[in-house]
C-alpha cells in the first residue's frame, strides 16, 4: 500500500511504501540500483541513534530475491557472506578505505569493502576496474548539511553518492532508474545530479522524509553542463 507519493521533478517520483506493493503498480523500468537487506540479521552497534535497529527483511535474501525477480537489469550492494543476486553476470567491490570495517575484531583484516552484483546487458561504457571507491563517507551521524564530498550518514547503510554515480554512468542516459530500497535516496541523488529519470519507494517514513530533502536538494543544485534527458521509448535501449 502506498501512503504517500512525492513527484519532485518531471521523471522523479519517490514512494513511501511496501515495494513488494509499489512496483507493480510503476510504469518501465530499465535498471534497478539499489542497496537490499544482505540477508544476514545485521544489528549496528556503533553508537549512533539507530544502534540496535534492524533492517526489515534482513533475515534472509528472500525479500531481496523476490523484489528484484521482474528486473533484468540490477546492480545490487552485497555480501560475501550470503549468495548474490540469482543470473549475477558479475561482481565489482566497493572499497570503503582503510576508516571502514569492524567485524570480528580477533581477525586480523577489517571488512572494509562489500560487494556490488551486477546482472543484465543494459550496462555500457568505458572497461574500467572492478574495484570502486567513492567519496570519504563519514561514519558519525549528523543533520543534513548538503551533498558535499564529507556529507556524514543519515543512514546506518547509507553509500557515497560518487559511488552510485559511477554505476548509473554505466547506463544509458534515457535509461530510468529504480532504488525500490531507497533509505536516505542516495541513488537518487546520484540520478538527478546525472539528468537521470528516478522512481525510488520507502517504506521507513523517517528515511523517506530525508530521502526527499536530500534528492530535492541535489534538484536545486544542477549541473549546467548536464540535461535531464527527454523520454525515451523502450526500443532505444536495445
């Protein structure tokens, strides 16, 4: 069910809601970036307000696997620790630098990169290394200050947005985009400051709210040299 519906620019709608709800109700989607539940059970314990919560649908990789069923095109945040996406044609690693990684402290390397599963055809451009870094991402929690590079988290599990940047390069400008697990909208950031069409769903309204300042934030601040791409028809892409 969708409680609430934010359309913040032609080709950027943001839902809060159950996506295993929404999507069915979306028009085309040609690729899907997100950041799923990883399916381990995950609790933070790093002190900031969401200490102890838990990712809804983290228990297991069903929600994700089901959710992203209908898509053939998905680059999708991961784990080592459970299986990636079903038909994954490859796998990237988001290094998060030598701050990252807590994990096991009596193991001697800090688990500081997860894994990005990529599967489809749509995904093109330059052959560049399959190991990513984007901007430094501050761990601490503090209010919404702006999109800079030091922009700290809203979220426990929020992305540097040059990180989604470099994967939405990956596709075709027409291309629009789905984060059926949007969080704060980093991917959605990513998106407009790209020209990209967007549709992100939320369920947490917390998260939703943030989303929306952040995304309409990154609309206020375009990039002159970048045009938000007229609609394209589905056989463009192929």
């Amino acid at each position: 069910m969708t409680s609430r519906i934010e359309t913040l620019a032609e080709g950027v709608t943001l839902y809060l809601g159950d996506c295993r709800e929404v999507i069915y109700g979306l028009g085309w989607i040609d690729a899907v970036v997100t950041d799923p539940p990883y399916g381990i059970n995950h609790s933070t314990s790093h002190g900031a307000s969401w200490e102890g919560t838990r990712i809804a649908g983290d228990n297991d990789t069903t929600l994700r696997d089901d959710v992203l069923s209908d898509f053939d095109n998905v680059a999708a945040f991961g784990t080592w620790k459970t299986p990636p996406i079903p038909n994954c044609k490859g796998c990237l690693v988001f290094d998060k630098g030598p701050a990252s990684g807590m994990g096991d402290l009596a193991f001697p390397w800090k688990g500081s990169f997860e894994l990005i599963h990529v599967r489809g055809n749509i995904w093109r451009g330059s052959r560049d290394e399959g190991v990513l870094r984007g901007h430094v991402q501050v761990s601490y929690e503090t209010q919404f200050k702006g999109l800079g590079d030091r922009e700290s988290r809203s979220h426990p599990h929020q992305k540097p947005v040059s990180l989604c940047e470099a994967l939405i390069k990956k596709l075709p400008a027409s291309a629009t985009i789905l984060d059926p697990f949007m969080g704060s909208g980093t991917t959605g950031v990513a998106a407009v400051k790209l020209g990209r069409r967007f549709t992100g769903i939320e369920i947490e309204p917390k998260y939703f709210d943030i989303a929306c300042r952040r995304i309409q934030a990154a609309l206020d601040a375009p990039d002159m040299f970048i045009e938000r791409p007229k609609p394209a028809k589905q056989e463009s892409l192929l």
